[in-house]
C-alpha cells in the first residue's frame, strides 16, 4: 500500500475515532437537555393571572430538539375526568436560566367519575425557539403537588 493510502487509512480512522466524543460534547443538539428527574415545587405567587388550577401531579417531562428550537412535552394526571384546555404557561426567565412553565387546566364543569389513572392523564406540549433556549440552562414543569425539570 502506498505512503499517500496509509496516510488517508489513518486520518479516516482518527476522525470516525474523534466523533464519539462529539456525541457525548454539548455542541451536539440531541444532548442539550436530558431526562427530566422530579424537582422540589416551585414557589409560586398567591394570584395567579390564569384562572385556571395547576394540573394535580406532573408525571413525565421531555424536551425534544427540533429544528428551530425544542418542543417541551408534559403529561399531567387529574383527580378526575372531565378536565379539559390544559396549557403549558411560561413564567419569566429567573436570572439563573431557569424557565418555569405552570401546568395549568379548567375542571370540569360538573361532577365527574374517578376512573383509572390513564383515562384521567392529559398531555401538553409548547415550542420554544432557540433564541430563548440560549438564556436557558435548566426548564422546570410545575404541577400543584409536584414540579419536573429537564437540565443541559
């Protein structure tokens, strides 16, 4: 084999070599946030402006990359069926680059059945453009019993 193949051989092999480390680097997009793990609830203010109630637990949380930003997917159970316009509601960036989205959710309008917990789960998502996902280091989804983040 000539000088200039092995010389190409190597390379090659340097580079695919030097690519698992950008898997696992921060530049890579599909690494921006990870598995969202249970948080300490948030404090939030008294009055809130949505009339609205949060939803009662926040079981799951996942942040999604997509091109032009990431979509923010949550799943939420209620003490019975019946709820319904359930919203993801952006709070202010806190100075440490945290976004906090309140889940909130109408009850119904009358007296509803208890059934099995996934007839009474709803599922929400928002999409957040990358120019705010600059500002933000960690994105925490807050119910009234509980709260879930997702950390870069």
């Amino acid at each position: 084999m000539p000088v200039t193949r092995r010389l190409f051989a190597v390379s090659l092999v340097a580079t695919l070599a030097g690519c698992g480390g950008f898997r696992q680097s921060r530049l890579n997009p599909l690494n921006w946030f990870r598995r969202s793990e249970p948080r300490e609830s948030i404090v939030l203010p008294e009055q809130a402006d949505d009339p609205r109630p949060l939803v009662e637990a926040v079981l799951s949380m996942a942040v999604e990359p997509i091109p032009g930003g990431a979509i923010v997917r949550a799943r939420g159970v209620t003490p019975t069926q019946g709820w319904w316009q359930a919203e993801l509601v952006p709070r202010d960036i806190e100075e440490d680059g945290v976004l906090v989205y309140e889940f909130r959710v109408f009850p119904p309008p009358g007296r509803t059945d208890v059934n099995t917990q996934t007839s009474r789960e709803i599922d929400v998502a928002i999409f957040i453009s990358d120019v705010k996902l600059e500002a933000v280091r960690e994105i925490v989804v807050q119910g009234a019993t509980n709260a879930r983040v997702s950390r870069r």
